[in-house]
C-alpha cells in the first residue's frame, strides 16, 4: 500500500517514487531538467535549518529543491504499518 503526498512533506531519509509533476512552464521544464520525472525514484537527505531548500538524492546526484518548487511534485511513498 502506498501513499501519495507532496515532495515538501516527506521526512528526512524517506524515499518515494515521482508520480506527477504539476508545474507549467519554464518551472515545469526546470523540475524535468534536474532529472524530477515521473517514475523517478527520489530520497529526502536533508532540510535547511527553516526546511527550505530541501536537498534531494536521485540517480546518484544530490540537488537542492525550493519548497515552492517541491509541492509541484507527488510523490508516492510507502504507507506506514
């Protein structure tokens, strides 16, 4: 069992897998670009001490993600047991 939540809300070490990305535009097209797609598999490394930006790890890369940006993004993660 999954849960879909927004990249913004997923804790520190949590991973999940990209299911939608709800950016238009030049925003949409920066989020592909740093390799944020639909299938992707993404994992939570870090927050700045006001938790913005959050520092993402996906394909080997870490990058660093404005709030504002990460609640364009679902992701799924696993359900809590």
């Amino acid at each position: 069992m999954t849960k879909n939540i927004n990249l913004r809300e997923m804790p520190v070490g949590q991973k999940g897998i990209i299911r939608r990305i709800n950016a238009n535009g030049i925003v949409n097209q920066r989020i592909r670009d740093m390799g944020l797609v639909p299938g992707a598999q993404v994992m939570v490394v870090g927050k700045a001490p006001l938790k913005d930006p959050v520092a993402l790890r996906i394909f080997d890369t870490t990058i660093a993600l404005r709030n504002r940006e990460a609640d364009f993004i679902r992701v799924d993660i696993p359900a809590a047991q």
